[in-house]
C-alpha cells in the first residue's frame, strides 16, 4: 500500500479530520478548531492513500527541547497496518534530540512502548471537562 506524507496544512479536509477523531472515540470538536490547532502546531504529518486522508498527528513544542504529541489517529479501516508508526516517525523526526510527552487515549500504551515512550510518573493534567475525562479513563 503506498502511503504519501505531507506536513502541509493548505490542502486538509478539516471535516474528515474532525470525523476521524470522533469515530477512533479520541475528543473532537468542530473542524474549523482543528484547523486553528493543526496550523499552530511545530509539527504536523498528514498519512493519504490515493488522495484520501487515512491519518495524521501533531505536535507543539518550544523549538529548542520540548514537545508534546496530540491528535495522532487513523482511520479505521487503514490502522494495524503500520500507518500510525509512519506518522509518529515522521513526527519524532521533526522532534529530534528533545524530551516527548504525548497525550494517548487508555488502552493504547504497547503501542506507544513500540516507539520507546514509558509511562511518566508525574504526569498530571487539568481538563476543562474533568468529570468526562475521569469516565473515560484519562483521570483517576
């Protein structure tokens, strides 16, 4: 299967962005929001295969040492065949020689082992729907 990579933001389908985030069940909001983000971000990789957007990721950071990685989903149909490792490379690559925090959903940490993460043990977070990111499992 071949996979083309942009970092270019110009040309995204904001709704299918949008969508994609809903249907993998990670937070979403409107798709003018992700643009705005997306377009803020230091980092982004956008995954198409013949012309569709099958995946993509980003990450902010300070441009000397620190990033953080958000938003890195595929598309149902295309994930567990190497997609979402395409992606995350692309976007380590950019982060080179810095200290990586991401924000992974529950249940995907082997995952993001694969690529040498480990778990923090001071991590913490404040979301501005606290009550929801508990059920979900991102709190205690």
């Amino acid at each position: 299967m071949e996979i083309d990579i942009t970092c270019d933001c110009s040309a995204v389908d904001w709704h299918t962005v949008s969508e994609t985030l809903k249907r993998v069940g990670m937070t979403y909001n409107k798709p003018a929001v992700h643009r705005k983000a997306f377009e803020a971000s230091h980092t982004t990789v956008f995954a198409y295969h013949a012309d569709q957007l099958i995946g993509f990721g980003r990450a902010i950071s300070d441009g000397v040492y620190q990033g953080a990685i958000y938003d890195v989903a595929v598309i149902p149909e295309f994930q567990r065949k190497g997609i979402g490792t395409i992606i995350m490379k692309n976007i380590l690559e950019r982060l080179s020689g810095y200290n990586v925090i991401l924000y992974a959903s529950p249940g995907k940490e082997d995952f993001y082992r694969k690529l040498n993460f480990r778990k923090m043990k001071t991590g913490m977070a404040l979301f501005r729907n606290p009550a929801e990111m508990k059920e979900r499992g991102f709190t205690e």
